[in-house]
C-alpha cells in the first residue's frame, strides 16, 4: 500500500482519535541499546503528544540500517506479522529518518501507515503552529522533508507486471509533483523572508531593552518558568512542543525593565528542514543578551539533552552569550533520588554540591528551583536582576542612567 500524498494540500495532524501503533528502533555501532531504549522512550512521548498510544517496541541490532527495510527483512517480517494479529494498530514508528522507497517497502509488507521521527515531529509542529510565520515554515519544511522521497513514494507506477506504456505515466506523475513542490517551496521561501522582514522591523523596536530568551528541551518546564516571571499566561501542557510560537513578554524586577522570550524547545534528531525553516524564529536566541538555559533535573537522561541544546546554540552562533543554567523540578529530583531519612543540613549539602558539579560540568552558573513549588524563584529573580544589569552597563549605557 502505497502513500497517498496530495500535493499542496494541507493535512494538519494525526486524526483526532487515539490510534495505536507500535515503535521500532535500531542498536548501530554509533548507538547503544540504552541509548535506543531512551530515544524510544522520546518516541513514545512524541506519538502520544500527536494522538497515538504505543503497544509495543521492536529493537533490531545491525551495523547499519538495511536499504530496503531499514531493520532487516527478518524482522520487518516479525514486525509485519504482530501488526497482522493485531488489527488495531493502525501505524509502525521508526525512529530513524526513512527514505522513500523504504517507507513503500514497508507499507507494502506491514499494511499500515510507515512514520519516520522526522514527518512524526512536523505532523506534530502543523498541529501547534498557531501564527503565520510559524505555519509557513512547518509548511516549508514538509514540502522539504516530501521533496527528495517522492520517488520512492511512486514505485507502484514503475515497472509493473505487463507494465508497457506505464513507465511513462510514472515518471510523468514524479516530475509534475516536483514541479509543484518546488514551485510551492519557492512561494513559501518568499512569504516566510516577508514575515522574516515584519518581525525584524518589530524586533528593532525594543532594541533599547536588554533581551533574556529562555531556552531548552522540550518540556522542561519553559513555559510555565515565563509565567512566573512575568505573570502572563504563556500555554503550557506536559507534551513535547506545547510551545511552537515564539512570546515575548517586558517586565521589571526591582525596578529593572527587560524582555523576557519563550522559545521553541530543542529535541534530538530534530528534522534539519524543520531546524533550517525555523532559524528566523530562532532569531530571538541569536539576538538576545542573556540565555537561560533551563534543564529538567529530574530526568535521567537530563546530561545529554544540556548537550543536545548546546550543539544547536552553537549552530546559530549563540553559544558564546552570558548564560545561566536553571535546573528546574529540584522537588521531582529529590523524591527519585533522596533517602527519605535526609535532614534539612544533609539536603543542603547535597545540593549545594550537586550545583557546584553541575556548572563546572557545563561551564555556566547554576541555580536549582521548581517551578511547580516556586522553591529559590527569588534566587533565580535576584541573579537575573543583576545579569540584566551588567548588560545595561555594558551594551545600553545611555538607557540605564534613565532608572
């Protein structure tokens, strides 16, 4: 079963109902089994927040993927027969970017609908994107993501049995979608440099003010950190990506005006498309004074997304600003990793060098808080203040002498 793409027109999310699906993943000589283990945990959490409940995980050791069914015949073959015996599944998830003719194989084999991470995450981005600007580079990433897999997509046009005189309309029907995708590529190119041009003319607006951008994975607490601060009611939910559209918000502490900007949480392996269509909405990031770089404490694997969030600030030239880590859920980290016995001394001490460790690890300042209990909020207001001060000293002289 081939995939039915209809060009140009816009499919915005998984349908409404929960669908049920299974999730795959492959152990390389670049990856381990707990590094796969964790990536699948990522996976499922992405299809949930998407609408989709996983009922089962299949893990395939090989060097390298197979070219024609990415995990092996012998397993795509396992994979197809549990799908089979079970007819409510309606989707098999590969955590790994899948070409074309793969997904057709696969579709083929399984009788389901083949998703790979990348198409996963954008159906979740058309999902959220509220504004035009964000729309517009879901839209152009998809178109992206579509463009170099449609040959592979068209192979039940190519060489069927008895196939004289249907080789032509093949290739016909490949080259009259390119030619519509790129020409919907170009026209999403020049409305997003537009809106690229509204927002920077918006942006030299408030060049007078020092800019902070809270930055980070997904779902560590961004956005309910933003409220807090500014007393506003940026959305938040426990899903990935809750937050797609950049918000800015001006406040003051102790008299100190700034703007506070909520952005896009990071993810592993997101889709390049999607990292190249939202780098205008990362301007926000290039273009601020101060980083609060906000970490999930509590999760286990919390080191490698610090890791992952600093490779992509050094991909927009972002890295080298005054930066302040802030491990939020402190609370969850200490019910998952506390003796019950502890003292108030012991717990101090503890953490007290848990954030020495922590910043000498990651090279920046470090404060640990909850958002959800509002534990060391204040701690986290008074070094902002004072952050926000040496920047006006520094960069904006002449409007700190107004206050």
């Amino acid at each position: 079963m081939a995939n039915e793409w209809n060009v140009g027109k816009k499919e915005v999310g998984l349908k409404k109902e929960i669908e049920q699906a299974v999730v795959v993943g492959l152990v390389t000589r670049m990856q381990t089994e707990e590094q796969v283990s964790e990536y699948l945990d990522e996976l499922e959490f992405l299809a949930l927040t998407a609408g989709a409940e996983t009922t089962r995980r299949f893990v395939q050791k090989l060097d390298t993927p197979d070219k024609r069914t990415f995990v092996g015949s012998g397993k795509a073959a396992e994979i197809a027969k549990y799908v089979e015996e079970h007819e409510n599944i309606t989707m098999v998830i590969f955590d790994d970017d899948l070409s074309g003719k793969q997904t057709s194989i696969l579709e083929e084999m399984m009788k389901v609908k083949i998703i790979d991470r990348s198409s996963l995450i954008l159906d979740i981005f058309a999902g959220r994107a509220q504004t035009a600007q964000a729309k517009t580079q879901v839209e152009l990433a998809q178109m992206q993501y579509m463009l170099p897999r449609l040959r592979g997509l068209w192979t039940h046009l190519e060489r069927q049995r008895g196939g004289i005189g249907m080789r032509g309309p093949g290739e016909t029907e490949i080259e009259t979608d390119r030619r519509i995708i790129r020409d919907k590529i170009s026209k999403l190119k020049k409305d997003l440099e537009k809106l690229d041009r509204q927002a920077e003319t918006r942006r030299k607006g408030r060049d007078a003010m020092v800019r902070v951008a809270l930055v980070g994975y997904t779902n560590v607490g961004k956005s309910t950190l933003m409220n807090l601060l500014t007393k506003s009611e940026v959305f938040a939910e426990d899903k990935l990506f809750a937050t797609l559209d950049t918000t800015v918000r001006k406040t003051a502490f102790q008299g100190v005006p700034f703007l506070l900007t909520d952005t896009v949480g990071f993810i592993r392996k997101l889709p390049h498309h999607l990292v190249e269509s939202f780098k205008s909405t990362l301007d926000e990031v290039r273009e601020s004074d101060i980083l609060l770089h906000v970490v999930d404490v509590a999760h286990p694997q919390y080191d490698d997304q610090i890791r992952t969030v600093q490779g992509l600030l050094k991909d927009l030239n972002a890295s080298d600003k005054p930066t302040l880590l802030v491990f939020n859920k402190i609370d969850l980290f200490r019910e998952r990793n506390y003796d019950l016995y502890l003292d108030q001394e012991g717990r101090e001490e503890v953490e007290e060098s848990l954030r020495q460790s922590l910043s000498g690890q990651f090279g920046a300042e470090a404060i640990l808080l909850s958002a959800h209990t509002r534990e060391n909020l204040d701690k986290l207001r008074q070094r902002l203040v004072e952050m926000v001060k040496e920047e006006y000293q520094t960069n904006y002289p002449y409007v700190a002498k107004q206050w």
